[in-house]
C-alpha cells in the first residue's frame, strides 16, 4: 500500500505549523518590529502671537531660509496657518511610516543669553521648550528634547520644568547659544542634570547650519569638565568636522571614552558629502563600540548634502542601488548607516542612555 509522504504541518501539529508560517512571513529578525530610536530630529517654528518662537532677520532673508522649508517640506504658508504645527505632523507621519524607526527625540532650542535673559540680537533661532512640549502631546511616536541656556537667571527653574514636562534629555549648540561647557560656573546647572538622569545632547564639531558661530565653544575637549562631575554627555555627531588648536575633532573625543564612562556620541549627519569615508573609519575604533547611540540630524539627511552615490567607493554600487529605491527618508538613512558597517545595535543603545523602554 502506497502512503503518501506527510507534509511538515502534519508532522508538527497545527499549532507549531502556525507558529512556523509566522515565522516565516516575519522574515529577518529586524522586520518583527519597529525598535530604532532616533536621538537627534530638529523641529522648526516661526514667531506668532500665540507662541513665542524667534527667527532671526538675518536668518529670514539668507539664501539658507528657503533651503530649509523645501526640505522641511512645508511652505511658509503652512507654517503660518497651522502655528508651525505642521513640521511635527509631517515628521511623526513619516516615522510612522518607517519600517525601522519607533520614535525619535525632537529638540528645543534656547537661545544665547545675556545678563541672564534671552537676548534676541545674537540669537538666530529660538524654539521654545513649551512649542516642542506641546507638539510631543499629540503625537505618541516623538519624544521630547528639551534645550535650556545655563547662563538663564531662572536656568534651574527651566530644568526643573522640562523634567516635571518629560523631557528625555537637554540639548545644546554651544557655538550660536554661547555656552562654554568647560566653564567651573556651570556645576550647579551639571548637578542638577545628574539628580535628575537627564543626558546633555551636545553639538560638537564645526557648525555650519547657522549663519554665525564661535566654533571653539565646540570643542569636544570641553565635555571633560561636565563629564567629570558624573553627566551623561552625547556628543552629537562624533565631532566628525573642524579642528581646535591645529588637531581634528574627532581625535580630540577620543581619548574621552576610555576615561569618561559616561560619555556616548551619536552618529547623525555623518553620512554628510563633507564626512565621505569618517563612519565607516569611526566604527572600527574599539573605544566607540558601545558608545555610539542612532541619530539622523532631520531634516539634513533629505538635503542634497546626503546621498549614497557620494560613498561609492566606501560602499558597493549594489549598495548604492539598494539604498536610492528606499522612499521613505528614516529607512534611507538606516540603510545607508548599514551598508557602511553599522551594528544593528546602534539603533537601540538610545534607549538606554536615555533610561527608556522600547
């Protein structure tokens, strides 16, 4: 009598069958689910009765200005007939949209101070803590950065704010807030960040986004002084450009690591045309593996300063090819980092320096 063979369900049951088609339409272990976290996204907003955001004259009439909006995607118009809500809706859509991407942090961004108040004529942008706080309120996939000037008469006051309002970090650019990291005064402000588990997101490396900036402030040797004092300090974009006393920046950070175990970088805007080959290089330094957090710079990574035919050479033509078909700008970013050696477990190191779930 002729049996006919039995096909694998049978073998395994119903139950197992089922667990094994769900695997097998799961594909790859990093398409069960959405676990990224982007540590470092900008929002914008222009000033109005109702909010209290600044952009500079100077900044409103640059060349640089109309740049922004095409890639922020949205039009002046927009702006203003949806009180700059409409950046944050068009960011938290697109992360929806993502097939890597959970959340990510979105940032304030103080001004520069002056006898202890914000001081407009040498400020250029100023999105207040209140704007980001409440666009985070309606969307569940952003997360809120908040920025606060130490040199604020009421700075602890603010910090104190932003904790009580869930801020998951503070955000600095010392080069246009004018802030010197290094400066002994700061260590009230620096202890208050440790009480209360918030990490200093710190630009580090040349500034070009603005249209002024004291670069030396800048300098990623200066985090050795908050880090000293026990706060957990990103240094966004691993100081990957500019140099300070004739060395490069990034050689400057270093030697930090192996002293500071508090210090991470993230790797935003360092697949940038004026930064061709520096992950790649970046991520065989033994001192950075486990230190290096997921971070994009949005929106700078869908500005023509980004693209993969740039790496060629650093990375293969298929790569290339692989990393243009993909739309969705979160997901291009990710493949790109990929295709230059970036371990999957980039992507989920913010949440723990940032002490959050996935």
């Amino acid at each position: 009598m002729r049996h006919e063979p039995k096909s694998a369900a049978s073998c395994v049951g119903p139950a197992k069958a089922l667990a094994l088609l769900a695997l097998a339409l799961a594909g790859p272990a990093r398409a069960a689910g959405k676990t990224a976290l982007d540590v470092h996204c900008h929002l914008a907003c222009l000033p109005t009765e109702k909010n209290e955001c600044y952009v500079s004259s100077a900044l409103l009439h640059s060349w640089k200005y109309k740049v922004y909006l095409k890639f922020l995607g949205v039009t002046e118009k927009e702006m203003r007939d949806t009180e700059s809500r409409v950046v944050a809706d068009r960011v938290s859509a697109q992360i929806a949209a993502s097939s890597e991407v959970a959340k990510a942090v979105v940032l304030a961004l103080d001004g520069a101070v002056k006898n202890g108040v914000l001081d407009k004529e040498a400020s250029e942008v100023y999105i207040p803590n209140e704007f980001v706080w409440a666009e985070v309120q309606r969307h569940p996939n952003l997360l809120f950065g908040a920025s606060v000037n130490p040199y604020r008469s009421d700075a602890l006051e603010r910090l104190r704010w932003a904790k009580e309002h869930g801020a998951v970090l503070i955000k600095w650019i010392p080069s246009v807030m004018g802030i010197d990291p290094a400066d002994p005064a700061l260590a009230p402000f620096y202890r208050k960040l440790v009480e209360y588990k918030l990490p200093l997101l710190v630009h580090t490396g040349a500034e070009r986004t603005f249209t002024r900036s004291k670069d030396e402030l800048c300098d990623p040797a200066r985090l050795a002084y908050p880090l000293s004092l026990g706060v957990t300090v990103i240094a966004a974009h691993l100081a990957s450009t500019g140099s300070t006393d004739g060395e490069k920046n990034f050689a400057r950070l270093l030697p930090l690591f192996s002293k500071y175990p508090r210090l991470y970088a993230d790797i935003s805007a360092t697949t940038q045309f004026n930064r061709i080959g520096f992950l790649k290089k970046a991520l065989k330094e033994k001192s950075l593996h486990g230190r290096l957090v997921y971070g994009t710079d949005w929106p700078l990574q869908s500005f023509p300063i980004v693209s993969p035919w740039y790496h060629l050479g650093t990375i293969g033509a298929g790569d290339v090819m692989e990393v243009k078909r993909i739309k969705n700008v979160w997901d291009r970013d990710v493949a790109l980092k990929r295709a230059m050696g970036m371990p999957e477990e980039i992507l989920q190191e913010g949440w723990g320096v940032l002490s959050l779930k996935p």
